[in-house]
C-alpha cells in the first residue's frame, strides 16, 4: 500500500480495479472512498496524439493493440519516446530489455501512439516484428514477411529471400537506401 501511495491517481485506481477483477471485493470496498476522481480537464496522457492518421500507421506496420488490462507508465513511456526522437538526428537502435513479461512490448507501443512522433521521426511507417525464440524456419519466414512489407511499393517485383542470409542482405540494403531514417 505504501508503495502505491507514492504513485499517482492511476496506480490508486489500477490495484482498486484489480481487488474487484480477482474477487477481493472486500477490500476493495475498504478503499472505495478513496478512489480519485478521472479529471478529462488538461490531463496528459500516453492517449494523447491518438489519431485516426497513428491508428492507421501502427495497423499497417502490424505494431501490437494496448491490452485490456493496461497500466499507464508515463515516466517509462516518455523515456522510450525521447530515445526515438534521438534516432532523427543520428540513426541507430533503441533497445528495450527486461524480464519476459514485464511490459516491453507494451511501453514500446504505446510511444508509438504519439502523432508528432510518428509523422516527425518515422515518415514511413514502423514496421514491428516480434522475432522472440524462433527456429530457423520461423526466422526465415518473419524475414521474408518484413522484406514483402518493406517492398510494397518497388516497382520490381523480388522473389521472397531463400534463406536468411540472403533475408539480412536484403533487408540491410532496404535499411541503407530505401530506410535509412
């Protein structure tokens, strides 16, 4: 409890909503007077920026929908956004590490909910691929997959790569002349 006190309104009423989810409605009740009321007035949150232009965007490049149990963490979020505002300026990579379950995949999708970010720093989409533990076979086809997305629109009509070393030639090549950004 001490711990969520520290935190903002949102933690307050996540752990309330979670009492009530897992059965604890006793002790939800305890706490039920002290829910904080959700101010719409000038709240900022990771949903602002949320346009029909980041919907499409994120649907396209296959990045993944907030869960329905979902915790903001602004503090985290807006790290990860700042670390992709840096790749305008100097392209590299921004890795997101942790134990599996932790919220990666999430913090990192919702940064990309953010319109100003999308249209400023990824002019051309984002492509998300989750590659995870995968065999080789599985690899090939994700490789395969990214390639066809990422030459949708060449007039020359390539054949899938055959194997990953040609996968990671081609996309290397995609990422030197088509994708630098």
């Amino acid at each position: 409890i001490n711990i969520i006190l520290t935190k903002d309104n949102n933690s307050y009423r996540s752990f309330y909503n979670a009492l009530l989810h897992e059965g604890y409605s006793d002790l939800a009740a305890l706490l039920q007077d002290g829910i904080p009321a959700v101010s719409s007035g000038n709240r900022k949150s990771s949903m602002d920026g949320m346009t029909s232009y980041v919907k499409t965007v994120l649907c396209e490049g296959g990045v993944p929908q907030r869960p329905v149990v979902f915790v903001t963490r602004p503090e985290l979020v807006d790290a990860i956004k700042q670390k992709l505002c840096c790749l305008g300026s100097d392209p590299g990579w921004v890795t997101v590490y942790g134990m599996a379950g932790c919220g990666k995949t999430v913090l990192t999708a919702e940064a990309l909910r953010d319109h100003h970010l999308l249209e400023g720093y990824f002019p051309g989409g984002v492509h998300w691929v989750s590659v995870g533990k995968q065999d080789k076979a599985g690899l090939l086809i994700k490789l395969q997959n990214l390639c066809s997305r990422l030459e949708h629109d060449s007039t020359l009509s390539q054949r899938p790569p055959l194997n990953i070393e040609e996968a990671k030639d081609r996309l290397r090549l995609l990422m030197l002349r088509k994708y630098h950004r």
